[in-house]
C-alpha cells in the first residue's frame, strides 16, 4: 500500500488565490447521486509516488502547516470532498520556498539489494542509481532486503530522489505560472 500525493498550483490573482491553470470537467461529477461535487474543478499537478519527495515536501522544505487560510475556493472544495476519505498532512510551499531549497545538496547515502547481475553498477558508490547502464531483460528495482539480493550503496541528491516528473515537469510548470512570490502548491495525502 502506497500514499498519494493531491498537488494543485495556484498563483494569486489580485485580491485572492486562484488555480493556476483553468478548470476541468470533474469526472465525478453526478448531481443526483452526489450533489456536493462541482461541474468543474481545478487541474491537479500529476506526480507518481515517490516518497522521497513527500518527506522532502512534507519535512524538509517546511512542516506540514495545513491548508493556508486564503486558499483558494476552487481547491477548498476538492479537499472538503476528500476530506472524508482519509487525506492527511495538509501543506502548502510557495514557489520561492522550492526554488530557495539546495536541490544539488547535500548528497544523500542510499542503501539497498540489488539483482546480483546488476551489483557491479554500485562499485565506486556512485552517484545517482544507474538505471540507464540497468542489464537488459532485468526488472529495474532495489528493495531495502531481498533473499537472493546483493547489498549496494550509491549517492543521490534531493533532486534525484524528488525525479524528473517533479523537477523538470512541476517546478517548470510553476515557474511558468509568474513571479515566484505569487504562485505556489497546496498539497495533502491520502492511502
């Protein structure tokens, strides 16, 4: 069993926060059987799991500090409809907030059981997980213990553990949005 991520962008619009991006067609949407869901909600930034960078959002940037009290209408009504499925560790970071945090550093020991076949990749520690050099035909995976593994060690930095769905795809997004001051992420869990 995994966690989720519910990730929106807003920027702030003249008097108040507003999504980011405009609204979608809310596939939940059913009047007669579920009257609190709305016609249309705001777009959710799309990351898989990861929960190296849960902890990097949820502990290391800042604390969980809940929902901002001026979050927008929009992304309120989301979570209220949520609400009661479980989300936990409601947050928020400004866009300055990510871009201030040392992305590069500092660099991170990561242990884990490989494939024998793919042990000779760890030799030296190297830095980043050596997906790219992986042996063909082998699954690509490392587990903290695995009766036929082999134990390894390789470096990360936060970026490399946050991956490229959320450095190259989310914080270009943002950036995209305006000046950092006025744009952030709203963000909870759920099972």
């Amino acid at each position: 069993m995994g966690v989720d991520i519910e990730m929106y962008a807003e920027v702030f619009a003249g008097e108040r926060w507003a999504p980011a991006e405009p609204l979608v067609e809310n596939e939940a949407y059913d009047p007669e059987s579920d009257p609190l869901q709305p016609r249309l909600r705001p777009q959710f930034l799309s990351i898989p799991r990861n929960r190296y960078l849960f902890a990097i959002l949820s502990k290391t940037i800042a604390p969980c500090r809940g929902l901002p009290e001026d979050v927008s209408p929009e992304v309120a009504a989301v979570e209220r409809l949520c609400h009661d499925d479980g989300v936990f560790d409601h947050s928020w970071l400004g866009l300055d907030e990510l871009l201030a945090f040392d992305w590069k550093g500092p660099i991170i020991q990561m242990t884990g059981m490989v494939d024998p076949e793919a042990a000779p990749l760890f030799e030296g520690n190297p830095l980043g997980f050596p997906y790219k050099r992986w042996p063909e035909g082998k699954q690509i995976s490392h587990s903290s213990w695995t009766q036929d593994g082999v134990s390894v060690r390789w470096r990360e930095t936060p970026g490399m553990l946050a991956g490229p769905d959320f450095m190259d795809g989310v914080l270009s997004k943002l950036k995209s949005f305006g000046p950092e001051k006025y744009v952030r992420i709203v963000f909870w869990f759920d099972h």
